[in-house]
C-alpha cells in the first residue's frame, strides 16, 4: 500500500509542471481531477488503518504532502490571476491657466414690484491658477470568458492636488459631477468605473454584441493626439461620455469591402427619469434660483446611433498608406435639461444664495435631436498623419423649458435649430523620440456635443468659438513620456456643451456685454507639462 501512495504522490507532484503550458480552463478540470485523487487516496489510507495498524509514514512523506499542497495553492492563484489581463497608465500634469471674463450683466434677482429680473453690470476681470496639478490612474483590464464571450473593462481615478473635488461651477457642463463623466473630470481619489462590457463574437458570422458600460470616451480622433490606439467607438466630436447600453456590429468584407469594414447599432440610457433618477417618487420637488420646483410626468432620454467605419491601406512609391473614414449617427430622443449630479460652489446670486454643495436634477423633458459626424484619418508611413472631423445637429424642440431658469433646446423651445464643428489637426513624429502635433477646432454659436467628461480644464470640442493646441512629445524613456502643451480657447458665445440656454443664444455673444446668470469666460490660456508612464 505504501508503494501506491508513493507512486500516485510522485505522480501528482509531478503533474502542475505540465499543467503550466496549458489553458486556463484546463488548468481548473486538473486541479479539480488533483484534488480528487488526494481525496481518495486519504480515504483509502483512513480505511487502511482502521483494519490494520498504521505504518509508520515513509520517510519526507509529510514533508512532500505539505509540498504538494504549497504548489497546488501556488498553481490555483496563477489560474485565476491569468483570467484577467491588466495595463494601464499613470499621469501626472502640472498646468498654468488664465481665465479672462469679459464685461457682462449679471443676474442678481427679481424685482419685489414688478417682479422683472434685476441685473448689475460686472467690469472685466482676469482669474489665473498658476500651481495646477493633477493626478489621473487608469486600470484597464479584459478577460476571456469562453470561445465566444470576453470582458472590457476600465476603472480610473482623477484627482487634482491638494485634496479638490469637482471644481468651482463655471458655466461649463464638466464642472456638474454626474455618472456621465465621473471618471473623466478632476473628482476625487475613487476609482470610478469608466466602462464594463461584455463582448458576445459569433463563430460562423461576422457579428458581435456588446452590453455594460460601453466604451464610448475617447474615440476618434483623440488617440492621434494621445500617441495610442484607437480607444473608443464613437467619434469624440459626437460623443465623449460613460454611457450603459448595447452595441450589435456586422462585418461587411464579405459584400466587397476592404477587410475590418462593419457597420453597427447602438442605443441607451441618457436618463433614467424613474427609480434611480430624479423621478422616485410620482410627484418631486428640487430646489433652483427661482425657488422650488415641482418635477413630474419626466420620461427617460434614449439614445439609438449607427457607424459605418472602413480602414484602408494601400501603397504610394514606396511609402504604405493607411487611413479610416467613419460616418455617424445619433437620436437623443426626450432629452432633459441637466442631469441629476451636484454642483460645487454654485454662484446662486441675490437673496437665492445657497451653500454649496447644490444637488440638481432634471425637470423637463425638451425634445428631441439629430446629430451626423464624419471623421478621416490618414497615415503616411509610419511618422505622419493628419485627420478631419465635422459634426452636424438639429434640435427638435416640444416648447418646453427648464425649471431653473434656461430655455428650450439651442435656447428656442419653439423653432429647430441647427449648429456645426470641425476639427482637424496634424501629428508628425520628427525622431524616435521626439513628436511635434497642433490642433484647431471650431464650434459655431448652437453647436453641441454630449462632451460632459472632456478630461480638459474646459471642454475643447464643445467650445463655441475657436480653440487652438500646439504640443510637443518627448519618449525619453520604453513606455514614459513628458508631454508638453498650449491650449486657446476664444469663445463667441456662452453656454458652451450645454443644449440649453435663457434665451435666444444671439443675445449671448460674449463680445456684447450680454445678460448672464454667471459668468462665463471669452478666454482661457493653458499651459501644460504632463508625465505618462504606460503598464
């Protein structure tokens, strides 16, 4: 008997160096088959000695079992550590700002008698922030399920220094902390969730399925300017948000196509107005600067979207060209005023005044909207490559207004409106290590973009106005970079990545003194010097 437990010791002992080379799934059915046979071979010993005296052990037999338990442990921590593939990024940025707030009205109440809002003149005035610094972690992490299903996932903290939390409400959508973008603005040292798919492939047909939290932030363009690969589906001038929902793709080759050419559906939630939003109850109250507000009958903001996107490659000379041309899509239907989310530090004016922070949700459903983009990206060789971007929109508006204040869709509850942008830009890898790129993009005076979590002191591709960057790329290191850049923004209008306004957004020119509830700013200069490592 003790020659059989040897010989089935040894031989389990032996078996984990096999076990290594293989797949994690067989990995699980060995240990499981190893656990057994240790599980009959201790009943059989037990059952031994009960008929016969025990023997004495054989000589390291202990010693070899306690061996054998160490390596299985060792092997089962290995198996389910392989079940996930992490990476990620660290940065951290130092930035020098200039606000400029050109003259403006502001609102500061309502008249007791004629009951007719009171505004008092505000002079120019420049706000500067010369200490700057940030700190982002990205953990990003995908798994293989089974032959048909994997998992994406992206967890992200961002965090300005000195203990700040979201910063002081500036008229700007990515200063009101909402799940749309609470891992992509300066909000604290919590890991937010950024996005959490699965992905269903089929075998015998080019499609796939994807649900959870989408990767629907930083998409094309962005990852030019980012030195990286593409990292979202929607192009960034549509859509730059955390959002749950679906997305079915099908592969076109098979029709004549270039190969990687798919075509594909999307739809969401932009707002739960029931259970878990606003609306917990049938009738709710919230508080604005014009005193309470009653909140019933909301309906959810849904989102249905369509991509085409087709990569090319061909030769020029003897130079390879590549490049990817994408068209989109989007319907918000019933979308809101402003999400629920808190505001720090929100300027109420005049007898309103509230201590921060204010928590806020939507009040009115608005309408509906169209919005089309397209986007081009050319690569020549391996050092160059510039891309065009547009993007298109018309409002829908149902006639009514936010509760708090603000106007219809584009600021007209009443008449479609319509808003345009573009936004192109040049990257060219001058050395190995060195890279030089600028950047211009345009927004006319009713553009907008679900943009909320830009990940920028302002939101760049939202902006009315004009916004110009030069960078400079330095890779001194395998996997570290110093990145080194200027950002202008020079607004025309106010309630820059807002779909709603007081008012007629004409009256809003920021050249013209205009009647603000806040200020907002013509211009905002930002100097940056940002260090990436990559894991």
């Amino acid at each position: 008997m003790r020659k059989f437990i040897l010989a089935g010791l040894m031989a389990a002992l032996l078996l984990p160096v096999g076990l290594m080379a293989q797949s994690n799934e067989d990995l699980m059915k060995q240990i499981e088959a190893l656990k057994q046979q240790l599980q009959s071979l201790e009943t059989k010993v037990a059952a031994q000695e009960k008929v016969a005296p025990a023997p004495a052990p054989a000589p390291g037999l202990e010693k070899e079992v306690s061996n054998l338990d160490a390596r299985l442990s060792k092997v089962e921590v290995k198996t389910g550590s392989d079940r996930i593939n992490w990476g990620g990024d660290l940065r951290v940025g130092y930035g020098y700002q200039n606000w400029h707030i050109a003259p403006y009205q502001q609102f500061t109440g309502f008249n007791p008698q004629t009951h007719m809002p009171m505004f008092q003149q505000v002079p120019g005035q420049d706000w500067n922030n010369s200490m700057d610094w940030s700190l982002r972690m990205r953990l990003t992490m995908n798994a293989r399920v089974n032959d048909n299903v994997k998992f994406m996932g992206r967890l992200s903290m961002y965090q300005l220094y000195g203990g700040a939390d979201v910063p002081i409400f500036n008229g700007s959508p990515n200063t009101v902390l909402d799940s749309f973008n609470s891992a992509k603005i300066p909000n604290s040292d919590v890991l937010h969730v950024e996005r959490a798919l699965m992905v269903y492939r089929f075998t015998n047909i080019p499609f796939s399925f994807a649900i959870g939290r989408m990767n629907t932030s930083d998409g094309p363009p962005l990852e030019i300017r980012d030195e990286s690969e593409r990292d979202g589906t929607p192009m960034a001038i549509m859509v730059n948000a955390e959002v749950d929902g679906f997305h079915a793709e099908y592969g076109l080759h098979g029709l004549g196509l270039p190969d990687g050419t798919t075509i594909g559906m999307c739809a969401g939630i932009g707002y739960e107005s029931g259970f878990g939003g606003g609306g917990q109850t049938s009738e709710s109250y919230t508080m604005t600067p014009f005193g309470v507000a009653r909140i019933n009958g909301m309906r959810d903001t849904k989102v249905v979207g369509l991509i085409y996107d087709m990569p090319l490659m061909w030769m020029a000379g003897s130079t390879v060209n590549s490049a990817e041309f994408i068209l989109g899509y989007n319907r918000f239907n019933d979308m809101m005023d402003i999400p629920y989310g808190a505001l720090l530090n929100f300027p109420i004016p005049g007898p309103y005044a509230q201590s921060s922070p204010q928590y806020v949700t939507a009040t009115r459903n608005l309408g509906d909207m169209d919005q089309y983009g397209l986007t081009w990206e050319h690569h020549i060789g391996d050092n160059f490559v510039y891309f065009v971007s547009g993007g298109y929109i018309k409002s829908h508006p149902n006639g009514q207004v936010s509760q708090y204040g603000f106007g219809g869709l584009l600021g007209d509850p009443n008449h479609s409106r319509t808003g345009s942008a573009y936004y192109t830009g040049v990257r060219w890898k001058a050395t190995p290590r060195w890279t030089l790129g600028a950047e211009f993009n345009h927004g006319s005076k009713r553009w907008y973009t679900f943009t909320p979590s830009a990940g920028e002191p302002s939101d760049k591709l939202a902006a009315r106005g004009d916004v110009w960057e030069g960078y400079v790329h330095w890779n001194f290191n395998k996997n570290v970079m110093l990145k080194m850049g200027y950002i202008h923004y020079d607004y025309s209008t106010a309630y820059s990545g807002w779909q709603i306004a007081p008012a007629n957004l004409d009256t809003f020119n920021l050249n013209n003194n205009p009647q603000l509830f806040y200020p907002f700013p013509k211009t905002v200069k930002n100097a940056y010097v940002m260090l990436e490592a990559r894991f």
